[in-house]
C-alpha cells in the first residue's frame, strides 16, 4: 500500500492561484458524481478557462459549444447547492 501524503487545501489554493469557489468549479469540471463533465475540456483547459471566467456559469457563457458540447445534466445542478464540506 502506498504512503498517505497530506495535502493542505490552502496550499492547494495558493499554489493554483484559485479562490475556493474557483477550486469548486475546477474539480466539477474534472468530474463529479452528480453531473456530466463537459466533452473535450481536460485539465488543462480547465483550469484556463477557470482562471479566465473565474467560474462555471461565466464558461458557458463564453465556449463554442459546437466545439464543447454541454450535456443537459451538467446544467441541471441547482444554483442553490452547497457542498457537504463547506
């Protein structure tokens, strides 16, 4: 079994230069349980566009979606959802 290693989440954040709403979105768009991601956008594309738009619903605004095509269950999580950890 491999070693733990601990991870400060505020290390995390100051090292990628996101605030945590920005680091929320980050890993949404990576992948989640409760939605689809969006085909064609990475990791690296990402967290380019996070760091440009600063959030998901700014994305959407701003991407060809011919080109990233946004299924209809990655835009049908509430506005009101709050993480569990928050």
């Amino acid at each position: 079994m491999a070693a733990q290693k601990k991870v400060k989440l505020s290390a995390v954040l100051e090292g990628m230069e996101l605030t945590m709403n920005e680091f929320i979105d980050l890993c949404i768009l990576l992948g989640c349980d409760y939605c689809d991601t969006i085909r064609g956008i990475g990791p690296v594309k990402a967290y380019d566009l996070i760091k440009k738009h600063k959030s998901i619903e700014e994305i959407l605004k701003h991407i060809d979606q011919t080109k990233y095509p946004v299924s209809v269950t990655f835009t049908s999580l509430p506005h009101t959802y709050t993480p569990s950890f928050m």
